[in-house]
C-alpha cells in the first residue's frame, strides 16, 4: 500500500475535512493484481521469473547488508527491495499487456514514478536486472531504459546507470554479474 496516494473506497474517492473528494489513482485491488500477475507469470528477465527473483533479491539483502537480521525487514522496511518489486511488476506490464502501447506503457510508468516518488529509485520499465540485486539504502539510484545489470550486482546509494548521450537505440551501461557499485 505505499504505492498508493489514498485508500481505496467503494466509491472511488475519498473526502477530506472540507467536504471536497479527490479521485483514486489506483485502487488497492487493481495493483494486488497487477503484482499478482506478475509473480503468477512465467516471463522473464535476465533468465528468472518475478518470483524467483524477488526471492533472491530478499535473500541477499540479509546476506549483504550487515544492518539486516530477518527477511521479515526486508520485505517491510527496505526501500530498495520494494524498488525492485515495483521494477519487475512495471517490466511484466511493459513486456506484456497486448493492448496500445500507450496503455501498456502508462501503467508500467505510472509504477515507475510511484516507486521513485516514494523509495527514490529510478528504474526504467524497460531496463534489465538479474536476480539477486541489492540497492543499499537506494536512494538516488537511477537505471535507464536500456540499461542490464546482472545477477548478484550492489549498487549503492547515488549511483546513476545513465544514458550515453544517444538518441536512440543501445544508449546505457551493461553491468555484469556480483559487480558493486558506488557513486
């Protein structure tokens, strides 16, 4: 639910103290299914499914991170964590949805400015992480569009992969397997 601006109520909107509502953005249920989908999927990236993934990425934060005793941490207070969860629910709606682009490409942005509004990662729907990816302390991590960071990788606060200076095509770092990075 940290995704998520406002509850969702059966209405659709929500009144504050004044009597004005503000519309919903997104309720509750429709992303539980989106991230349900995903982890429900068999596609893949960098050669693991979601849900082989996001298990190794929680894996290693408590073996990498000397602050982490429990996986329970992990998957309810580290931001990098919740960062790549979003990453890889955003890439299966990228790579996915048959409907317009545009549709396909709205949902998949809209978790990728949520997760960066929120965690202060910024991963490109399109980018490639492999599994096991631990963003210590991830704030001000950027990774862009065509950029492939593999399995086993740390990349530490402040670390940008970003574009070369094309204006199209193959323009971000590839970065290969159990690399760390800082800024």
């Amino acid at each position: 639910y940290r995704l998520l601006q406002y509850p969702c109520h059966s209405n659709n909107n929500i009144s504050n103290n004044t009597g004005n509502s503000k519309d919903i953005m997104f309720c509750p249920n429709t992303l539980y299914g989106i991230l349900l989908q995903a982890f429900a999927s068999d596609q893949t990236e960098a050669g693991h499914t979601m849900s082989e993934a996001v298990r190794q990425d929680a894996v290693c934060v408590l073996d990498r991170d000397p602050a982490c005793e429990t996986l329970l941490e992990v998957v309810l207070c580290y931001k990098g964590f919740a960062a790549l969860v979003c990453h890889r629910a955003a890439r299966y709606k990228w790579k996915t949805t048959t409907t317009t682009k545009r549709k396909r490409s709205m949902i998949a942005l809209w978790l990728q400015s949520q997760a960066s509004a929120i965690f202060g990662v910024d991963i490109h729907p399109n980018a490639t992480m492999g599994a096991g990816i631990l963003l210590d302390h991830g704030t001000g991590v950027v990774i862009g569009e065509t950029a492939v960071v593999g399995d086993g990788c740390t990349l530490l606060h402040g670390v940008t992969l970003g574009g070369t200076g094309k204006d199209s095509g193959d323009r971000h770092p590839k970065v290969g397997a159990h690399v760390l990075i800082g800024a």
